[in-house]
C-alpha cells in the first residue's frame, strides 16, 4: 500500500515527467506554430497588398475600356463635330468682316472729300479713353503716309457742327469718326479692327502718298492744324478805319485760329 501511494505521489510531483511528456498527452493547439513564424507573415503581406492594388487598377481599366468599346465614335458624329468646327470658323471669319459691309453699302457721303481720309477728332484730355481711341486711330492712319485731314472738333466749333449734319444730329456720336474717300467708315473699333485683319490698306490703296515721312512734324503748327490768325493775330477782332469801330475778324475761328496753310492746304 505504500508503494501504490508512493508511485501516485511521485507521478503527480514529478515535473520532469510532465515537461517531457509527449504530445499525444497534452493536444497541440492548431494555431501554436502559425503565430510564431513571424518572418513568414511579414513577407507574405506586401506581396497581397501590392496584388491587390494591381487587381484593383486592372479592374478600373478594363471598365474605362468597356466603355470606349461599347461607345465607338460613329460616323455621324465625326462628320457633325466637323461641321460644327467649320461653322464656328465661318462664322469668326464673317465677324472679323462685317466692318467692310458699311463701307460699301453706306449712305454717309462727306463731299469733296474723295482724295483724301477725313478724321474727326479731338485733342482734349478731359475723357481718356476718347483721347486714347482717337490718339490710335491717327497713328495708324499716319503710318500709310496718305494725306489725312485732321478736324479737331475742339479746336473748331464748326466740324462740330459739320459731323452731326453728316451723320444725324438725333445720332449719338463718339470720337473719332473716320471718312475715306467721301464714304463714311466708322469709329476706333471698326478701324482698328479692319487694320488687324488687312481692310484698312485695301481702302486706303489709291490714295495719294505723302513726301514726307509718316512721323514727321510740321514746322508751322507742329502738328496741331491750327495757328494764330495773321489778319488779327488771335484776337478775333480788328480795327475798320472807314467806319472806326472794331469787328469781328471774319478769317478766323471763336479761338483766334486758323487752318495752317502749310500741312493742311
């Protein structure tokens, strides 16, 4: 009886007995090793992942070319695309050309005018963008070298008066206003616009050419068209002997000016 109770003993204290025991004592859990190969993992994750974006990036291209294939471009709609782009261009071109239709179709007519391109104008700086307009449309005339009469209607009350009779006097009337060849043309916009597209040269061809240079400056007014009247040097009066009265000098303008003899003759 004590070597029964000594062998239970011992078996039950006998830790060699139970650390050395096989596995068929003790079940192995399933997932013992699989958590212990870290190194495995942890090269077995990028390869998934960078498996999976390819996947994913597949899967998006073959949707967008699904599309392009179930969505060929037709016959039609290459030939109305076409069109489409040949009206849009047909229709820039007429815009860039409606400003020669006034021209030939106008009614406006400046007599006595029909050697030469009239502008009304003015050398006021009180509105700059009217100063501006008309200070462009003369440079680019001037460089065609072709005999300009310039009419400064603040210089000269009477081309004032003179524009509005021509085109209307219940008509609005911006400055400058260009005349070639008696014919009425148009302001700033149409002839800058006609310069751009190569009009304006085509109109002015014809005309006689200046001597001088296009930049060159009268030596009598210095440009300005005007100087001080001879008769009552820019007082716009003078003395009559016979009646011994002063009167209004009938030579010049409410400004004492007149028309310089030497650029504008």
């Amino acid at each position: 009886m004590f070597g029964s109770d000594d062998q239970k003993s011992s078996s039950i204290y006998n830790r060699s007995y139970t650390i050395n025991s096989t596995s068929s004592d003790f079940p192995v859990k399933p997932y013992a090793y699989s958590s212990i190969q870290r190194t495995a993992s942890v090269k077995k994750v990028p390869d998934s992942s960078f498996d999976s974006i390819k996947g994913k990036v597949r899967s998006i291209c073959n949707i967008f070319e699904s599309r392009r294939a179930s969505n060929p471009p037709s016959d039609d709609s290459r030939s109305q695309t076409k069109l489409k782009s040949e009206k849009s261009f047909s229709s820039s071109d007429s815009k860039l050309s409606t400003p020669s239709s006034p021209y030939e179709s106008t009614p406006i007519r400046l007599p006595g005018t029909e050697d030469r391109v009239v502008v009304y104008f003015t050398s006021l700086r009180g509105i700059r963008r009217t100063y501006e307009d008309c200070y462009a449309v003369r440079m680019i005339l001037k460089f065609f070298r072709v005999h300009i009469d310039e009419r400064d209607i603040s210089m000269d009350s009477l081309y004032r008066k003179e524009l509005l009779s021509v085109l209307g006097e219940k008509q609005t009337v911006s400055l400058p206003q260009v005349f070639i060849k008696g014919k009425y043309i148009g302001g700033a916009d149409v002839i800058k616009q006609l310069h751009e597209i190569g009009q304006l040269a085509k109109l002015l061809k014809g005309l006689p050419v200046r001597a001088i240079g296009p930049w060159q400056v009268c030596d009598a007014c210095g440009d300005v068209r005007f100087i001080p009247c001879d008769n009552c040097s820019g007082s716009k009066k003078f003395y009559d002997e016979d009646e011994d009265q002063l009167k209004r000098c009938p030579d010049c303008n409410e400004n004492g000016l007149i028309r310089c003899p030497t650029c504008c003759s």
